[in-house]
C-alpha cells in the first residue's frame, strides 16, 4: 500500500499539489487500515487526509536546504537500478525466471 509514497522535497520540478495529495492519502490509508473509509468515517477520513497534506506543506516550506535540487530522471535511474539489483538477488538465490512484463 505504500509504494505510492516516495520523497518529494528538494526537486526539481517541485512537487505538485496532487504528489502531495496522493502520498497524504496513501499515508492515511496505512495508518487506517482502510483503502475506503465506510460511509461514517469518511469525514473523519478526509479531514485527516487535508491536515496531513497541510502539515507536509508546512514541513517543506520551512525546511532549509543548502544542496542542489535533485533531478527525478536520475532517481527514477536509480530506483530503476535497485530494483534489477534486487530481481538478480531473487534470481541468483531461488532461481526463478525473471518475471515477464507486460
């Protein structure tokens, strides 16, 4: 349930209204347990989904960073890199086939 949130500050671009919106809702979704709150809990749901998105906001605009933006082309390499690394682990140690991709 958590692959959606990933670090958003310090890049460049920045990170949109709806990153931060979508990595709030996915940290709410762990906490809870509910991938869909049940119609009684939706508000309670929602507004704790605003006040996460709120906070992160905060947290990004007070943070002082002295280092250059990061670029998301070469993280998604990176992640890129470690998942292959991880597949080839898998595969040396159970031997299975890579997993085909559709």
């Amino acid at each position: 349930m958590c692959r959606n949130i990933r670090r958003l500050h310090h890049f460049e671009p920045p990170a949109t209204q709806e990153e931060i919106e979508a990595s709030a809702l996915q940290y709410v979704r762990k906490l809870t347990g509910m991938n869909k709150p049940a119609k009684h809990n939706e508000a309670a749901f929602e507004r704790a989904v605003k006040q996460v998105v709120k906070v992160t906001q905060t947290l990004f605009d007070a943070l002082e960073v002295h280092s250059e933006p990061l670029s998301r082309e070469d993280e998604a390499l990176r992640a890129k890199a470690r998942g292959e690394k991880r597949e080839a682990q898998l595969r040396a140690r159970y031997g299975a086939k890579p997993a085909s991709r559709a």
